[in-house]
C-alpha cells in the first residue's frame, strides 16, 4: 500500500521514463554489485594462495627446524655440518637467503644461494634487525620483479622450548605463482558472470512488478489530482459559477514560479496550495460570504477565518497539506498589514509571496459583483504603485514583464480551455498524472488545446 506521502517522493524520472530508468538503474547496480563480488572473490583467492605458498615454504623448513634444534642444544660439529648441508639444500632450491639468530636474538650464521645477491640488503630492509618472540612473519613480497615470501619466526625444538629465530626469502616459481593467480581470475570472472545471470533472470519479474507498480502510483496522482480540483472547484462555486479563478490563478502562479526558476519541488506544492487556497470558505456562513455589498468588522473577521480553516482541512491528507504555506499565507502581505499573522517580508513563505501577486491580479482583473475588471494598464499601475507594499519586489518585478501574455491569454478563456492548460501543467510537474498514451492520442485527435501561458 503506496501512502501519499510516498507517493509524492516517487522519483520523478521513474515516472518520467520507467522503463529507461529501471534499466539504468539495474545496469548501475549490477555493476557496482559485480564489481564488489569480483572484488571479494579476488582478495579471498589471493589470501588463499598466499595461504597455499606460506604452507608449502613452511613444509619445506621443517627438517631444516629439527637439526637447528638438535645443534642448538647440544653443538658439536657433526651437527653443525647436517645443519650446513641442509641449509646448502634449501638455498640451493628456493629459498635465496637464510639467516639464524639464537634464542636472545643474535645472528648466528647467514647461508644464501649460489649466485644470489641483493638479498642480505632486501632482507635487512624487510625484516626486523632483531626478531623477537612475538613477531612471526609470512608476508608475499616482490623483489627483482619476482614473487618472494619473507619469513621470520622463532624456532622450537620437538618439546615446544625455543631455541631461536629464523629469517629467510624464498623465491617461487613464476609459473606456479601464475597457474595460481589465473585460477583465482577464472573464479572472480565466474563471479561477476553468476551476478550478471542472476540479474538477467530477475530483469523481468522486475520489469513487470515495476509496471504494476507504476500503473498504482498513476492511478494514485490521478485521484489525488482529481481530489485537488474538484474540492478546488466546489469551494470556488460556493462564490462564484465557475472554478476558472483557481484555474486562472494557477497559471499565473505557475509562470511566475518559472520565471523565478523556482525548485520543481516547490512548484507542486505552489500548484496544490493554489488550487485549495480558499478551500476554508467551505466554513464561512452563506449569509457572510455572499452577501452583497461591504463587510462590517464582526463580518470581516469571519470571512478572515477561512485561512485558519483551510489550513485545518488541508493538514489532516499528507498529500494537500504541501499546499498549506499556500493556504496559510495568501492573505499575508509583505509589509504586514496581512492576515491571520500579519507576517512580514521573508517570514511569509515564498510560495505564498508567488500566490498573493497573481491572486491580486486576478480580482483586479476579473468581475466581481462589486466591479468590474480593471483594463491591464489600470492593473499594472495599482499593483506598482498604490498596492506594491504588498508584494515581494522580487517577484513583482518578475511578473510585471510576463503578466501582459498572461492577462492575454486568459482573457476570455472559458473552462474547458482552462481546464486543459491546467492539465498541462500538472502534467508538467506530476508525471504519474500524465495521462497514458492511448488517452493523449485521444487527446490530440480531439483538437488542439495547447495555448501558450
Ligand atoms: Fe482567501
């Protein structure tokens, strides 16, 4: 169940282009979740081989631990030359160099291979000069343009009793090193191929979920959309034979929004606080609302009311009250001498600033049962001068240039013509009102309506 509050949230270009957007959203998520895969199997298969090299170069020194063990405890030559030759077998195989230390730390004999050099600097460099009973280190290095292992660790006889140290520098062999990364390419590769499939298989149960969902949320704007203009319609029919005020007003409204560059954001709330903004008349009693002639004070302060009521109807469906700055302050003036609370300047809400010009320009403009529309130049002239107090300079500054195309086009304009400039604009701003296809090829078979504002 989609709640109105997330229904205003839905991004706008899901709505605009779903199938579009979904897909790029997908591709960007499998990328980034292929990516990570890959990432994560490629850094395990590494520690594992590092793992599988450790244990083989390991495997390798155990005999080598025994005679330094049995030398330690008890030196005498004959072990000291078991001790030698099988030093002379391991750096004659892989390993580079070989360095003892004695159970306190100190160099005790060197061995390196045949040939080797560069070692004893490489290993001073990598190793600690004096290794302790805490530090043991299998760590791969590169060294030559090679993969090497360093190790450093202390050496234990059978019983478990330290009897020194070691350090030492194998060098693999390339190809083995080589086999063994490709096998862990092979798998990080699988990796990201399982996501994709994975993804590929999901696509259109997705697609389709999302369709569902889509065709919900239009339906949903449709209702909210319909809801707004018809309490819009009642309330100005109370008043008046037609809604073509809030019809007017929001156009004006709108146009100036976008002449200001207003946020899309603030211009749906402009849009639904245009069309409510005196919804609280639906609370003024019929004998003060339409009675003719002035308002004695008692009378004014009811008809002063209906912003207070308003705001009480609009703030009880999450989806209206975006309208309620609208609602609330389109009787505020920007010198304060407005209603309910008298706020002055910026403190009025922008959107509520935008309204108050064009729903003064309207009355000035429309027929009312006390006057008759003032012509354009006599409008102009009052809201620049006697009644530009009021205003936001601003955004009067930023009417002014627009409102003779506007005055233009809505002179004379009758409800239906009104009704589908409005469409057009929450269109505009509400993509899951748009109508779909099959209604806009109706649409403009039945002629065209579209009318610069
Ligand atoms: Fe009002």
């Amino acid at each position: 169940m989609h709640t109105p509050q997330a229904l205003t949230r839905l991004d706008d270009a899901l709505l605009d282009h779903p199938r579009r957007s979904l897909f790029l959203r997908l591709v960007a998520a499998w990328l980034v979740l292929t990516s990570l895969c890959a990432f994560a199997a490629w850094r395990f298969g590494i520690s594992q081989v590092d793992a599988q090299l450790a244990d083989r170069v390991r495997q390798e020194t155990v005999r080598y631990a025994a005679l330094f063990s049995a030398y330690a405890a008890a030196p005498d030559t004959s072990r000291k030359a078991r001790l030698d030759a099988e030093l002379a077998r391991l750096t004659s195989d892989g390993f580079r160099i070989i360095r003892l230390y004695d159970a306190d730390g100190n160099p005790a004999a060197t061995m390196q291979s045949p040939g080797a050099s560069g070692y004893e600097a490489a290993l001073a460099r990598e190793a600690p000069a004096r290794p302790d009973r805490h530090t043991e280190i299998w760590r791969r290095i590169s060294l030559f343009g090679q993969p090497h292992m360093l190790m450093v660790g202390p050496i234990h006889d059978p019983n478990g009793a330290l009897v020194g140290y070691g350090s030492a520098i194998y060098r693999f062999d390339r190809g083995t090193i080589e086999s063994l990364e490709g096998l862990v390419r092979m798998v990080s590769l699988m990796t990201a191929a399982t996501v994709l499939a994975s993804f590929a298989m999901v696509y259109p149960l997705v697609a389709f979920l999302n369709r569902r969902l889509l065709r919900s949320a239009r339906e949903l704007m449709s209702s909210n959309i319909g809801t707004l203009k018809t309490l819009g319609s009642a309330i100005a029919k109370r008043d008046g034979d037609t809604a073509l005020h809030n019809y007017r007003v929001t156009i004006y409204a709108v146009r100036l929004a976008e002449t200001l560059q207003l946020d899309r954001k603030l211009i749906q709330r402009l849009i639904i606080g245009s069309f409510l903004h005196d919804i609280g008349k639906i609370a003024t009693p019929d004998t003060v609302l339409l009675k003719e002639g002035g308002h004695d004070e008692a009378e004014k302060r009811i008809m002063r009311q209906h912003v207070g009521h308003g705001v009480d109807i609009v703030k009880q469906y999450p989806w209206l009250a975006s309208g309620v700055d609208v609602v609330a302050g389109h009787h505020e003036r920007y010198d304060g001498s407005g209603y309910p609370l008298g706020l002055k300047g910026d403190a009025i809400p922008l959107i509520a600033r935008i309204f108050a010009v064009a729903d003064v320009f309207d009355a000035l403009a429309s027929t009312r049962p006390y006057k008759r529309p003032y012509p354009y130049d006599k409008i102009i002239d009052m809201l620049t001068g006697e009644l530009a107090n009021q205003f936001d300079p601003t955004i009067l500054r930023a009417f002014v240039p627009i409102s003779g195309e506007l005055h233009a086009a809505c002179a004379g304009l009758d409800e239906a013509r009104a009704d589908a400039l409005l469409n057009e604009i929450v269109a505009r701003y509400f993509p899951g009102a748009r109508p779909d296809r099959r209604e806009r090829t109706i649409n403009a078979a039945a002629g065209p309506h579209r009318q610069s504002a």
